[in-house]
C-alpha cells in the first residue's frame, strides 16, 4: 500500500513490477488520472464526458470495442430507427440536425454521435476492457484495471449500459434443433431468411420490429408471446404517443393518462387481447414506473398479425430436430429461431464492492431518480431504463456533482501522465 501510494504522488518513484489482481499478468504501467474516468463509450458514455468538459474537466473515456457507439454500430439490425422522436434522444448541448426526420434511422443516429464526439473532442481509448474497478479505502481512490493498466481516479463513472451482454434463454432441447438459433443482437435482416418459416422468441420492441422485417423479405414469421404486454401505436393524434404522455403527465396522474392512452390505443389499433397479446393489469406508464417494462411502440407488426402474415404462439416446452413444442400442447416446424430475448448489465462482473449496483442485475438499487450517485465518487449513467432521455438527465447531474468537486478540491492536479511500471 505505501508502494501505492508513493506511485501515485510521487512521479520519479519506481514501484516494483506489479502483477494485476485480476490477470495474474504484470500491469505494463500505472496511470494516475486527474479527472473522471468513464468506463464505456456508448452515447451514456459520450453524454457524460460531454457535459464534463463542458464544465472544464477532462475525461478519460475506456471502450472495450474498436468504435464508439457499439451497440448501435455492431448490435442492431439495419432497418432500425430510434423509437423515440429526436428531440427525446438528443445528447447534451447538440440537437439532432434539423433536416433529420423525426425518428432518425440507425445511420443518422451514428452519424450523429459521430459528430458529437468531434465537436467536443471526446476521444475513447478504444480496445480497452475494465476488467476490475475497485475503491481503495487506504488512499480514497479508484483502481479500474485493464488487462496492461491500472487507472487511479478519484471519480468513475459506470456508463458500459442496460444492454451490455445478450441473454440467451434455456431452453430444452436447443441443441437438437438443426436451424440456426441466434440472438436479435446478430440479426441485420431477412436477407437470408426468405420463404423460411422463423421463430421470433421475445415480444419486446425488438422482436416485433424482426417480425415485420422477416415479413418484408417474404419470410414466414412467428412470434413467441409468453407474458402479457402493452402495444401502443407509436402515433396518437398526429404526436407521438411518447410525448403525447410527457405533455399528458403535466396535467394528469399517471393512471388518468395509463387511462387516456389505452382508450386512444383501443381506439386506433383495437383490442390486441384478441390477436393473442392479452394487456396487463397495470397500465403502460404505471407498468414501466413499477417495473421498467416498456410500452412497445408498433411500427406496423399488428397488421401483420392481424392479415395471419405473423402468427403467435404462447411459451415453448421443447426443442427438437426441425419443430418446436409449445406449452399449449401445438407444435410447429421451424427452420431457424431468432432470440429478441434482450439484454442485461454486466456491471457485477467487473465492479467490485459498491452499493451503488445491485449483485443480482447490475442496475442501481436506488429507484429512479436516485440511482446516478453511489459513495466515494461513483457515478452511473444509462440505467434508469428510460432510454437516452434518462442518460441526458443523469449527464447533467453527474457533471454537476463532480463540478462541485472539481472547483474546490483539485485545482493542483496536473494533467494525465503515466508512471512508470
Ligand atoms: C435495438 C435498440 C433500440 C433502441 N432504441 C432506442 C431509442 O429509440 N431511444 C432511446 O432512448 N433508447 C433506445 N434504446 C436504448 C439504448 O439502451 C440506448 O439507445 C443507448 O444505446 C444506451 O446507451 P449507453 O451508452 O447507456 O449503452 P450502450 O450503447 O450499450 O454503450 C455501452 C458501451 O460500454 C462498453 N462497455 C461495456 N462493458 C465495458 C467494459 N467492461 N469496459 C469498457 N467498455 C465497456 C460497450 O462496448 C458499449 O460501447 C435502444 C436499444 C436497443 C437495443
């Protein structure tokens, strides 16, 4: 520890080589860090750094991938549009351009990050992992390990996202079945999936939207619905349900407007229990308040159900060779199964010992809008599961709470420089 210590005050100090606590590999060198280090270059990621230097603070940005924006650059299929008009998925201090429709397409929206990380001159280390980030009691610093590195902070903000690692679920059987079986995340589009009979597992806005796109490529969709869910159509009166619901919870308790919108929906789309996707009790805005489940914004899928062009089926039992068995006893032939199963936090695999993030799924264990501060100068950005509207709100906050800091405490520091290993 007094090794530590003297390493990180002490430039002409030479610290014995170190072997990381994580690789058993010696850590090529030590990096002291005199503002932030931000862990993941996602549009969270970017937000942040952002809002940071625009309060005169650098930042370090670690990506684990070779590109900002990985989710959308490598994960998504290729008829993606943000769901959300761009005035709620705008970064901090950049509006989208204005001759940009109202839901950019996944290329305007890399397009657009692109831009943000040149105008405010955000440049990630990519093809770098944190491995292990951990609070040192002894010196009152953060220790992110990389696999050759060791940054110490004294802020770090956790912004590697809600979608980090795919779930795939067991299920019996899945290594019988001789189609391809892969996860939405690897889906780009029905190109290779004409005239075959596809299994889309999973309801959420994902699996609807593959749906819709299997059919546009004369494929033969259908669609696992195992619990109830809320569809809304994405527009309602000319404005987006979206923000139709922002402007409607000014005025209204969220059950008057839960009501409004399932009267509304009822009213252009119809009663969806009848095409096999049964509501919950609770309404859309109450559901995502108490769980987190979003409302899927459709896109043209009903129709298609509607016309028998996607069917559904409730939960599978079984896998096997060419069918699939499901829990009402039917049982179909399938070629292929794509798994719009989602995604989860990988936080608990690499940060150590904080109360910020819960063990069990890796978001923050203080309800929104109180998960974006932890002890000991640990921040998250991007898990209030309301999308890049909630990551602009915590940017802010987070900026703001480090600004504080920042002024009073660090004006002494100098700029990044690296120790010798
Ligand atoms: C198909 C799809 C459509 C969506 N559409 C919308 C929409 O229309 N509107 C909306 O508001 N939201 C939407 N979302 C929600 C989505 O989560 C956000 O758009 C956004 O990508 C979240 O940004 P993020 O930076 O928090 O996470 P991510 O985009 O996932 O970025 C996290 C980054 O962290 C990196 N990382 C992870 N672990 C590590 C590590 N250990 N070390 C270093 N780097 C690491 C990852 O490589 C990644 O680049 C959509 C999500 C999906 C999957």
């Amino acid at each position: 520890m007094e090794e530590y210590a003297k390493s990180i005050h002490d430039p002409y100090f030479q610290p014995k080589t170190e072997v990381s606590m994580v690789t058993g590999h010696s850590l090529a060198s030590r990096v002291w860090v005199p503002g932030p280090v931000i862990v993941g270059a996602g549009p969270s990621g970017l937000a942040a750094a952002a809002s940071l230097k625009n309060q005169g603070i650098p930042v370090l940005i670690l990506e684990k991938t070779n590109c900002i924006a990985s989710l959308w650059q490598n994960k998504t299929y290729d008829r993606l549009c943000l769901h959300l008009p761009k005035q709620f998925c705008q970064l901090p201090f950049m509006p989208f351009p204005k001759d940009f429709p109202t839901y950019p397409s996944k290329q305007q929206f890399l397009a657009y990050l692109e831009a943000y990380a040149k105008n405010f001159d955000l440049n990630p280390v990519f093809n770098t992992t944190v491995v292990k980030a951990e609070y040192d009691g002894g010196c009152g610093l953060w220790r992110v390990q990389t696999k050759v590195t060791e940054y110490v902070c004294r802020w770090l903000v956790v912004a590697t996202g809600e979608n980090a690692e795919e779930v795939v679920p067991k299920i019996e059987g899945m290594n019988e079945f001789s189609g391809p079986i892969l996860h939405s995340s690897s889906y780009k589009s029905g190109d290779c999936f004409e005239n075959m009979n596809v299994l889309v597992v999973g309801c959420g806005n994902s699996g609807m939207e593959v749906c819709l796109d299997l059919c546009n490529y004369n494929a033969c969709p259908s669609l696992v619905v195992r619990d109830s869910l809320h569809v809304l159509p994405q527009e309602m009166l000319g404005r987006s349900t979206f923000g139709l619901s922002m402007w409607l919870l000014k005025w209204f308790p969220v059950r008057v407007v839960d009501r409004l919108l399932l009267l509304a929906s009822h009213f252009l789309i119809g009663d969806t229990n009848r095409l096999g996707l049964n509501r919950p009790k609770l309404g859309p805005l109450e559901l995502k308040n108490v769980s987190g489940k979003t409302p899927v914004l459709d896109v043209g899928t009903l129709e298609k159900i509607r016309s028998g062009g996607i069917k559904v089926y409730p939960g599978i039992k079984r896998l096997a060779c060419n069918t699939v068995e499901f829990v009402d006893g039917r049982m179909e032939k399938f070629e292929a199964i794509i798994l719009a199963t989602g995604y989860r936090s990988n936080v608990t695999t690499w940060l150590k010992d904080t109360n910020l993030f819960s063990k069990n799924d890796g978001f923050p264990t203080k309800p929104f809008p109180e998960g974006w501060k932890g002890d000991c100068g640990l921040y998250a950005i991007g898990f209030t599961k309301r999308g890049l509207l909630g990551t602009s709100m915590d940017a802010a906050k987070i900026a703001e709470d480090i600004a504080c800091q920042w002024n009073t405490d660090t004006k002494h520091f100098k700029p990044l420089r690296h120790l010798p290993a």
